[in-house]
C-alpha cells in the first residue's frame, strides 16, 4: 500500500508524493489527505499542498 505508478508502461511504483496516500499496492492515483489540494494543472506525481498554499492557486482548480 501507499505505492502508485501514473503512466503505463515498464517500471516500478513509486511512493506517493507528500500529503497524498492510496489504499492499494499498485494505483494509477494518490488521493490527496484530507485539508490538502492538488490544482487541476498539477500532474498525479505532484505533491499535494495545504490550506495556506491554497490561497494561492487560482478559484476553482483544486482536486482533493
């Protein structure tokens, strides 16, 4: 668990980035924890970013 890979192909998964978790082994995804966001433009190897950096992402493009 906690291990996530973004893009198909040939390679190991990686950790998730910081703030983020997967319940499985083997996910596309890392959800973001809860009172952290990722933006829309952020890629899924981003790490995810708390309330205070928040303020400064543009309204309407965060993903939990």
């Amino acid at each position: 668990p906690g291990t996530f890979k973004s893009k198909q192909g040939e390679g190991l998964c990686s950790p998730c980035p910081p703030n983020s978790r997967t319940n499985s082994g083997a996910s596309s995804l890392c959800s973001c924890r809860s009172g952290y966001y990722r933006a829309d433009s952020d890629s899924p190897d981003s790490a995810c970013t708390g309330e205070y950096e928040r303020e400064r992402l543009p309204a309407g493009r965060l993903r939990p």
